[in-house]
C-alpha cells in the first residue's frame, strides 16, 4: 500500500456546480460551489470556491481507497467547507464557536452532522500544514463519530503532507509531481527522530492504544501514535496490517472514543500480545532513517568513493523529501563522476530549482559542459558563477576559461 500512496496522482475532474448566489442560505460575500462530496462556501469567490471542492473531492477518494468506508452512510449529505481569505473573518468566526484560536484550520465536530464544518484560513502562512491535518480529522469523523484517538491523530500526521498542486511543475527524477492538477505525497517525518531519541522513556503502546480510555494522554503522544500508524501500514508484516484494514470495519460509529479504543485494543490481542508488538514496533523505528541521516550516510559514501550506496542512499533521500537540493547535487555529483553528463546537468538543474547555492550549482553545470565539450556554454556558465560569487570561483574560473579559449 505504501507504494501506492505515495506514488499516487489524482487529476480529478469537475464534479461541482455552482449554487445561485441569491439563496439566503447563502452569507453575503460568499461564493458557494457543491463539490460531489463538499459543500464549499469561501468569501475569495467562485474560482476558489471550486478549487477547493475540487481538492477536497481529490482527497476525500484517496483516503476512501485506504479506508474503504461506505459512502452510502453520508446519506447524500455533502461535508461542509467554510473558507476565509481575511485573518478578521476567520478569526471571528472561530472566535464565536471555540474558546482558543486554531490557526490555518479547524474542523468543527458537533453531535448534529449538518452542523459539522471544516473552517480554513486561505492563503495563511499556518493553512498549508492545518488543512490536510484537519481535512482528514472531518473525513474519518464523518464516518466514525468517536475514533480511538491514536488511530485519528496518527492518520491525521500521516496525511498532513498530502499537498494538492492545481498545475504541477516538471517531474524530478524520484520526485512525486502533478501533472494538470492533482495530489502529491510526501512522507511526514517530522516525529521519526524526536520518536527515536526517546529510547526507553517513549510512552508504551498499551498506554498510547488505551489513552482514551485512562484519560490520560502521554507525553508524545501524537508522535507516537504517528509512528504506530506507520509501523502498522507500512512494516511489511501481513498480520499487522490485517489488523489495521480490520479495524476500520470494527469501529463502531455510534460508541464513543474509549469504547472504540477497547474494541481495537482487544482485537490487536488476538494476532499478537503486547510485549511482542511493542518489540516489533522498536524494530521497525531502526530500520526508518531520517533525511539528515540518509545525507550524513550518503555523504560519508561519496567522500569514501562508495558511489554504488552513494547513489542508492540519495536516491532514498529523494524520495523522503524531493523538494530538497541536497540529493540532487550530490547525485549531480555521482553521475559527473560517471560520466553521464547529461544526467548530471539534469540532476544540477534540480538542486537549482530547489534553492541550491546558485554560485555553487552554475558552477557544477559550467564544469559538465566544459566535460560535454560545449565551450561557448561552459564560459557563460562559469562567468554567471563567478560573478554571483567572485570570492569564490574568480581565479578557478578565470585559469579555466583561459585554458578553453
């Protein structure tokens, strides 16, 4: 599943219409736009109106490929979307109805489901985190009221970093881009090194399994029932993902947290004891690496000329965080080594593109096009380095470009 998720692209079409702006439903200054499976109501207008009922739609059937629930016990009510691009509006709005400020999003969770509501403010600086976390949060509670809280806070991570692009840019290599328009993940591993450094003094997963229940929820806990998730889905061992499909169906939407809690909790117990799963879930945390610990690695295999475990190793890295200049340039690096130039100006251009050192990286590219052959680039190439960084490359650069004419 893991590779299926995270490789996935949904380009979705347009399954929304646009509601007569003189219903009295409708709140001056809001455009309202139905989705096929969300209401959007937004005070940026229409355009943004659909293009949140278009990610919203985008979202709510990747999660449904995983979760499986029936969309027929909705019964035709679409999930409410409340949108503003005002921090005073949105504010206000919050402010009316919670009694603390919840930035970039909120999803609003009441016993009457015509009164549930995800909340977004557009456009601010907390929204592109908020808002994939808080979108799930209304997915799975539109179907289970009260899920055990670990099991909902830890997907909730685990999508945060599911980002919607409405024109996607030009595919890095190992990168999951968008094409027209779609969903584009990237793995949360925000807690993976805070989790590791815990060791020993890491929260037990009976306590984080049977926090609703205890009233008391554990330092970390969050991060942990992040890592629980992922352990579970992702370890490679059938019976504990078995155990994961398996309490989708289990869970109860009329039984409150605690009582959905004991129910996945006693079920756990039929494939595995505790103590076991515990030492599975510690084994599976050494195998995860962190970014800084797949650069640090790659490195040390580039300066030891282990191009091979080099190369794999950023590859690795790629995938964890494509949008980091780091792998690129050294994979640049590996296949100038190679000599595959046109590789190296391929992976040059990406570090480039992702806010590598621009002296640095033109530099790299005026070095494979003196390899290519093609002199006339190499001395352009080289002239832009030395002139965004003169304290650097002058004299490298001016002995070269003597040597090429």
């Amino acid at each position: 599943m893991k590779k299926y998720v995270c490789g996935l692209v949904l380009v979705m079409g347009a399954f929304f219409s646009i509601s007569a702006q003189a219903k009295p439903s409708v709140p001056p200054g809001m455009a309202q736009v139905s989705g096929q499976y969300y209401e959007v109501l937004s005070d940026g207008g229409t355009a943004d109106a659909q293009l949140l009922a278009r990610e919203l739609d985008s979202r709510f059937l990747l999660y449904n490929k995983f979760f499986h629930f029936n969309m027929q016990k909705l019964g035709g009510i679409r999930l409410k979307v409340r949108s503003y691009k005002e921090q005073s509006a949105y504010d206000a709005y919050i402010g009316e109805r919670l009694d603390k400020t919840s930035p970039g999003a909120v999803y609003l969770h009441y016993s009457q489901p015509e009164r549930r509501e995800l909340v977004i403010h557009r456009g601010s600086s907390d929204e592109g985190n908020m808002f994939p976390h808080q979108a799930f949060i209304q997915y799975l509670r539109a179907f289970i009221s009260s899920p055990p809280s670990w099991l909902m806070d830890g997907f909730a991570i685990y999508f945060s970093t599911l980002k919607y692009e409405a024109l996607g840019p030009s595919s890095p290599a190992g990168a999951k881009t968008a094409g027209s328009g779609g969903l584009v993940y990237e793995e949360n591993l925000y807690w993976l090194e805070i989790i590791k450094s815990l060791g020993n003094k890491a929260p037990s997963l009976e306590a984080v399994l049977l926090a609703d229940n205890k009233g008391a929820y554990p330092d970390n806990f969050q991060g942990v029932s992040w890592a629980l998730i992922s352990f579970l889905k992702d370890s490679g061992k059938d019976d504990y993902l078995r155990f994961l499909y398996e309490s989708f169906i289990l869970m109860d939407p009329s039984l409150s947290a605690q009582d959905n809690s004991q129910i996945l909790y006693n079920h756990i117990r039929t494939w595995t004891d505790v103590p076991t799963l515990d030492r599975d879930y510690k084994a599976y945390l050494l195998t995860r690496k962190t970014f800084m610990e797949l650069v640090t690695e790659g490195q040390r295999a580039y300066n030891a000329k282990d191009t091979r475990n080099a190369e794999t190793v950023f590859l690795q890295a790629v995938q964890q965080r494509p949008t980091s200049y780091v792998p690129y340039y050294y994979l640049g690096l590996l296949a100038y080594d190679s000599k595959n130039y046109v590789q190296a100006e391929q992976y040059y251009q990406y570090a480039q593109q992702y806010g590598g050192d621009p002296a640095l990286i033109t530099y790299a590219l005026g070095i494979n096009a003196v390899a290519v052959g093609d002199n006339s680039k190499a001395i352009k190439l080289l002239e832009q380095a030395k002139t965004l960084s003169p304290g650097h490359y002058t004299e490298q650069v001016d002995n070269l470009i003597k040597r090429l004419r």
